[in-house]
C-alpha cells in the first residue's frame, strides 16, 4: 500500500507540472489570438460601417492602431520586478578597490549599495536601481518607527552617514528622475497634465515610485524638528508639487503639515511653506484652493489671540501672506471674504444689541442688572479683543491691496461700517488705543479706495474726555506703544505720556484724513467742523504743549483752505460736475498742499517716536525679520540650496532615533558655557532700557516731574545675586532695626 501511495503521489506531481506547462502555452497562444482577432474585428467593422470607422479614426486613432508593440511593454513592465531581485542579488556582493569580495547582511544598507544605485542611475536609469533606491528611502523614513519593522522590506538597518546620503540624493534627484521615466516638462506643470498622463501605461506603472517618494517624504516631514532640515526638504518637494493633483488623501494631508509649518515655524520656514502652498494653488487650483483659504484664515486666528512686541512683525508677514493668496482666484477669493466679513459683523450686532439692552435694563432689579451686565460684558469682549481686530487689519490690507479689482471693492463699504461700529461700542479712555487702530484702517481704506470716510469725529470726540483737561497726577509714565495695547489701566490714564500720545495721535490722523482732501474743491467746507473744535480744545486745555500742537495743524488747516480757495476762484465748473474730480490733479500727484508737506513731517516724528519704542524692545522682529533674507537667496541660487542641504543632513540624525555618535563630554560642556554667556548677554540688555523721551513742558508743575537729565542718562546695571554672607549681613542689620524700633515705640 506504501508503494502504491508513493507512486500515485508522483503520478500527480508530473500531472501538476504538464498542467503548469499546458496553462502557460495556453496563456500565450490566447495573447497572440487576442492581438489577431482584434485586427480582424477591425476589419469586420471597416466592412460593415465604414461610416463608424472613419468617425473612429478621426477622433480616437490610438484604439485602431492596436499593434504588437503594446503587448511588449505589458512584457517589459512585468519584468521590472526581475530587474530589482537582480540588481538587490548583485548589491549583496560588493568589491573593494583591493580585489577581495565581501558580503553584506542582507539588513543592513551600506554606502556602497547606494553608491552602485546612484551610478546605475546617473548612467542607464535602470529601473531595477530607481526601485532599490525607492525602498531603501521608505526604510530611512521609517527607520525607529514603533510599528515593528515592514515585512515586505528587505533592510531594517543603516548608519546615519547612509541615511543622509540616501535623502539627499533622493530629494535632489527624485524630481527630475519621475519627470524624466513620466515624459514630463523638467518644471512646473498644471493638473489637466497629470490627469491626462494617469490615462496612459507609463503612469500606471510608475505611479506607485510617485506616491511612494511623496507619502515616505510626508512620513519623515512629521519626525523632524529642525527648521533648516524641514525647510530643505519642503524646498525639494515643492519641485513635485504637481504630482499630488493624483492622490487627493495625500493632498490634504501636505495641505495640513504645511499650514502647521507656516503658522508656528522659525527662521526660513514659514516662507518656504507658503511658498508651497502657494504653488498648490496656482497649479490645481480648485482641488485645494479652498482648503488653503480656510486653513490660512484659522491659522491666522490662532496666532492673533496673544500680542507682545515680539509677535508683532510674525503676525504682519502671516498678514502679508494670506493677502498675496488671495490673489491667485479673486472672484473665490471674494465669496471666502463675505462669510467672513458678515461674521465680524453679526458679532458687532450682538454686541451692539446687549449693550443696548443694558443701558434699558437699569430700571429692574438689581439681580436683572447684574445678568445683563454679565451678558454684555461677554458680548462686547468679542469685539474688544485682538483676535476681532487682526481679522479686521486683515481684511482693510485686503481690500486696501486690490481695491482697483471688481471683486473686492464692493467690500469695502461694509467693512467701513463695521469697523465704524466697533470703535463707538464703547468710548471710554481706557480703549483709546482700539479706537486709533480702527482708525488708521478707516484712513488707509479712504486713501486706497479714493472714497470719503468721516473719521473726524471719531478723533475729535477723543480730545473731549476729562483726562486731557486735567493735570497728570499719576506722573511721568512708561511710553505707551498703541501697536501692542488695546487698553490701558486707570493708572495708566492719569500719566503724562498717556496724554501726550493721545493729543499727538489725534493730530496726526486727523492731519492724514484731511491730507486725502486737500485738493478737494470743497475742503473749506469739510474743514470748518474741525477747526471750530481744535479752537475750542486749545481754549479749554491748560496744557501750553498741546495748545502749541493743536495751533499749529489749525494754522496749516487755513492756509491749505486759502490755497484751495484762490484754485477754484478760477474754476467754471459747479460742484457737480464731472470735472471736479480732476481738480488740482498736477498739484496732488506733486504733494505741493501745505496740509501734505505737514503731514510729512508728522510722519517722520511718528516714524522716530516708533523707532525709539523699538530700540527699548529688545525682541522685536528677531525672528521674523530674517524670513525675506533667508529665502530670496535659496531661490535665487539652486547651487546655494544644495550645499546649504548637505551642510544640513551632515549631522548624525535619524528619524525618531537616539543619535548613534553620542557627543563628548568637552562639546556638552562647551555648549552648557555658550548658553550661559547667552544669557547673561540677555539678561544685561534686558536691563538696560532707554527712556522714551518726552517734549519739554514751560510750565514750572511740569518741569518738577520730568526727571532729570542725569537721572534719565544713568543705566540700571544686571542685578548679580546675592551671596550667602550678605544675606547674613542683610539679617542681622533688620533684626537691629526692629529693635530698635520697638524701643522708640516703648519709650
């Protein structure tokens, strides 16, 4: 029975094997029978409807020149993967320049595998070492993920010298080499190029290098943490950025890092990320230009919720940027500019109307009273608060940049109203500063938009309040800067600078807005409220300073009057007339008006009065500042790139790994003294600060609370931390004073 079960095994063996033998010579006769009844079925239909068939070739000539050819590179495709088993079999055995073979483990990735794939490619493109390569890049990715290691992949280890290697010449070389296997232009590319490559055999059987070299390159985007590495590898990626049009998911998620990146990063990077996703846009357009609109907008808030000197130049140039995207699709860009716009206006609404309740209220119960307060309270913070007042600045910068456009200027209307609105929700002293910024951007959309907005009002009701009028008794004061403040303290209120940067603002937008008209044919008559309320702010203020500046722009209000008088006493044409508008055109676009030369001497006293506050601010623009620099020499030059990347990935990093090359103790103490001497570099100029330096006052009260010219010129020195013996010292000498003090008490 044994025999008969072996011999009956064998019998089925060699059955197996004849059936295996019969299944291929079947599989390629059936091809070739394919390929021939084809051409006859062509034929048939040549005969049949010759109608169809001459509508066929003129339309679609690649389904009727079916050929051979088209069945040799099915062939060729699925011999790629015996290329790559061949040339990983043949990176296994390297030799060294003496002679002698030496095998490598089949885990570990050395520099000579990668130099042999490098070579392979530069020479021939080989497929086989472009895959190889491919593989050996998703295990740098993924190296030290906690996964556990790929099962497919065939290496799980290398050395920090092979991982650098491995990612430069891939970011480097990757685009050119897809580009080149694709058939593609060397750059750039809009998405109906890729959607049309996706239809052909060479996409679909090099789609899979594609996305594999974009998602491992996301991969190790989320592992680092340093700029430089980050900035390089999105300055690399940005090359390929036309390739996502065909992988939506890896789209949004690009979109997501990038936005993270541009937000919150340092040094180049948020240049180089908006830069990224400004390209996105440009080249796919529909397919992420809303996302990007959406994402920037809620980045930009998130950033706007915290203000200090420090973030001040960051949130400007997150400003900046998300004007300058707006300006890839205006008429999209418009509908995302309503929604946002009417949300900053229903919440002025609900502002408004909590206020007015309350004021309505006050005739209830005390417990009513304190409701509405609480509701009010909450309500009007919405407003007040600089998340609602960057998003205003936003949108005037908007506005303000392509107010010449059709799409944005109808906003400009209801954005006047609504920052109109918020800078009257609540007039008191202490939101001064709210109420300037509101108007600087009513000034800016009056002179960008050419249309008249009345802010005279809303500045000279300011010179009314009770404070102006009386003298400072909470002394000299710190410099207010109004960029970083929306409101003051009550202390803050009755302080010398306070009302000197209250009057000095006042006069200077007040200066800016009737500038815009002083070539007005009616400036006489739009200038006359204003002057009759400078006369009566100079008769009741005791101040002799302000009165010399508030003289002194009523004096350039009547002469600029005078001169626009004796222009249009020469003039025929009425008020009315179209011909209005281009009077004293030739003097406007010369600045001749003496409000204009005015003004311009206001603005470099403002610009000096900004400089010194500066100066006093040691962490101003630190970071920011150095954006544009860094990033207009990595695009002028490629080479610079390529150095600055390998100068990058020369360190000893790997993906959420330990570094191998741990450092010495000599470098770890060395770089212990460095931080050391940074910090105390710090902390000394952070004591050091200058005084912003007031206008000398003739009264004799004033003069007794300025200080000194020596006080003002002597410098507080770094505070050195006391030793053990002179808080002894300082011990002993206090408990004397309270005995002594408790023996007078006695006595």
């Amino acid at each position: 029975m044994g025999t008969k079960n072996k011999e009956s095994k064998k019998l089925s063996k060699k059955s197996s094997g004849v059936e295996e033998n019969t299944d291929e010579m079947m599989s390629k006769s059936s091809s070739e029978q394919n390929v021939g009844g084809h051409a006859e079925q062509l034929k048939r239909l040549q005969e049949k409807d010759p109608e169809f068939y001459q509508f066929l070739q003129e339309h679609d000539k690649d389904l009727l020149d079916f050929d051979d050819e088209d069945t040799d590179d099915d062939d060729e495709t699925e011999m790629d993967g015996e290329e790559i088993e061949d040339d990983e079999a043949d990176t296994e055995q390297l030799v060294h320049a003496d002679g002698n073979e030496v095998k490598s483990s089949t885990n570990v990735i050395t520099t000579a595998m990668v130099d042999a794939w490098c070579s392979s490619i530069h020479e021939n493109r080989s497929s086989g070492a472009i895959r190889s390569l491919m593989r050996a890049f998703r295990t740098a990715c993924h190296y030290g993920d906690d996964t556990g290691e790929d099962a497919k992949s065939k290496w799980s280890t290398m050395s920090s010298s092979v991982f650098n290697k491995i990612m430069l010449f891939v970011l480097k070389e990757m685009d050119g080499i897809l580009r080149g296997l694709l058939k593609l232009p060397t750059s750039g590319g809009k998405k109906e190029m890729i959607k049309d490559m996706s239809k052909t055999k060479r996409w679909k059987s090099n789609n899979h290098l594609v996305k594999s070299y974009l998602g491992n390159a996301l991969h190790v985007l989320n592992q680092m943490t340093d700029t430089e590495m980050i900035s390089f590898t999105l300055q690399r990626l940005r090359f390929s950025s036309v390739f996502l049009a065909a992988f939506p998911v890896l789209l949004r998620k690009y979109i997501k890092v990038l936005l993270h990146f541009w937000g919150t990063g340092g040094g180049a990077l948020p240049v180089v990320s908006f830069l990224f996703l400004r390209d996105l846009c440009i080249q796919l357009g529909s397919d992420c230009i809303d996302e990007c609109f959406r994402g920037m907008y809620k980045a930009y808030l998130l950033n706007c919720q915290f203000m200090n000197a420090s973030k001040l130049q960051h949130i400007q140039f997150l400003g900046n940027c998300f004007v300058e995207l707006l300006r890839v699709d205006l008429p999209n860009a418009y509908q995302h500019a309503f929604v946002f716009i009417r949300q900053l206006a229903m919440i002025l609404r609900d502002a408004q109307s909590s206020t007015k309740t309350k004021k309505s209220s006050q005739k209830a119960n005390q417990s009513s009273k304190e409701a509405h307060n609480s509701k009010g309270k909450e309500s009007f913070l919405k407003v007040y608060q600089w998340k609602y007042i960057h998003c205003l600045e936003l949108w005037s910068a908007a506005i303000c940049a392509y107010s010449s456009e059709p799409e944005f200027r109808p906003l400009a209307y209801p954005l006047t109203q609504i920052i109109s609105g918020a800078a009257r929700l609540v007039p008191t002293a202490r939101y001064f500063p709210l109420r300037l910024r509101c108007i600087k951007m009513l000034n800016r959309i009056a002179a960008s938009t050419n249309s008249f907005v009345p802010v005279s009002p809303l500045l000279l009701d300011m010179l009314e309040i009770k404070e102006l009028h009386r003298p400072p008794t909470g002394g000299v004061g710190k410099a207010i800067d109004f960029r970083t403040v929306l409101r003051v303290s009550k202390l803050t209120l009755k302080t010398r600078a306070f009302q000197e940067a209250c009057v000095f603002s006042v006069v200077e937008e007040l200066a800016e807005h009737l500038a815009q008209w002083s070539y007005s044919v009616g400036f006489f008559e739009l200038s006359s409220v204003p002057v009759v309320r400078l006369r009566n702010f100079c008769k009741s203020t005791n101040v002799d300073r302000f009165r010399r500046e508030i003289k002194q722009i009523i004096r350039e209000i009547e002469a600029n009057s005078e001169y626009t008088n004796k222009k249009r006493m020469t003039v025929s044409f009425l008020p009315n007339d179209p011909a209005a508008a281009s009077f004293l055109e030739d003097d406007k676009n010369a600045g001749v008006s003496p409000l204009s030369k005015y003004v311009a001497s206001l603005r470099q006293r403002a610009q000096q009065r900004s400089d010194s506050l500066k100066e006093s601010s040691i962490l101003v623009g630190q970071d920011s500042s150095a954006f544009g620099s860094k990033i207009t020499e990595s695009d002028e030059d490629d080479d610079g790139e390529d150095s600055k990347g390998d100068a990058v990935f020369s360190s000893s990093w790997l993906p959420a790994g330990t570094r191998k090359d741990e450092e010495s103790t000599e470098e770890k103490q060395q770089k212990k003294k460095r931080r050391k001497d940074q910090q105390d570099e710090t902390a000394f100029d952070e004591d050091i600060v200058e005084d912003f330096i007031l206008s000398s006052d003739d009264d004799e009260g004033s003069l007794s609370e300025a200080p000194s010219d020596e006080e003002a010129s002597i410098k507080q020195k770094p505070s050195k931390a006391p030793s053990k013996k002179k808080g002894k010292t300082h011990r002993r000498k206090n408990k004397k004073r309270k005995k002594s003090n408790q023996v007078a008490y006695a006595v």
